[in-house]
C-alpha cells in the first residue's frame, strides 16, 4: 500500500473516532401527568458541551438551550405536569461496554 492510501485509510479512522468521541449526547424530555399517573415523551434533544438542542415530538418546537434544564420549565407550564430528563444510554465503540449516562435515577423509583 503506497503512503497516500495509507494515510486516506489511517485518517478514515481518525474521523470515524473523532466522530464517537465528539458526539452529543442524547435525551428525551418525559411529561409526568399527577402522581405517575401517566407520562409521555414530550421532545428529544442533543446535549452538546456549550448548549442544548430540543425538538417537541409534534414538531412545532426547537429549541437552543444554555442547558438541558433549561427545557423542564418549557413542558412542565399546566398544573399536575413535571418534566424530566432522561438520558438515553451512550455506546462508544472504543469502549467494550455501554456506558450509562442516567443521571440521579434510583432504579425503584423510575417509572420509565
């Protein structure tokens, strides 16, 4: 293999893990109606180190956030509706397990 289709090869490697290792974060913005009654996905989002960016399910929202918790007020307007984050499970190839990004969930209580 001549040097040029070496480094056409090593540098598609590069790209592919500057691509697992750059990538936002992925979550989804869950209404709870009264006392876990009922709940539903609301919107998703993508978590990037400076910002957030959130669509509602329907469509007609997006958001740029400063932050993820910056979207809870903008679902949780009716009284008896909470909002919440949860974060969807991150899988980096590099790794050889998934890693789990459920931020302050205790296991018995989540409902979702």
């Amino acid at each position: 293999m001549t040097d040029s289709l070496l480094w056409k090869a090593r540098f598609g490697e590069v790209v592919r893990g500057m691509v697992v290792d750059f990538a936002p974060r992925l979550f989804a913005v869950v209404q709870e109606y009264g006392d876990r009654v009922d709940g539903r996905v609301a919107a998703w989002g993508m978590a990037f180190p400076d910002h957030a960016e959130v669509v509602s399910v329907e469509g007609g929202l997006r958001m740029r956030l400063q932050d993820v918790d910056s979207a809870l007020p903008v679902f949780a307007t009716r009284e008896g509706v909470s909002a919440s984050v949860v974060w969807l499970p991150a899988f980096n190839t590099r790794l050889t397990e998934p890693v789990d990004v459920v931020d302050d969930v205790e296991e018995e209580t989540a409902w979702w």
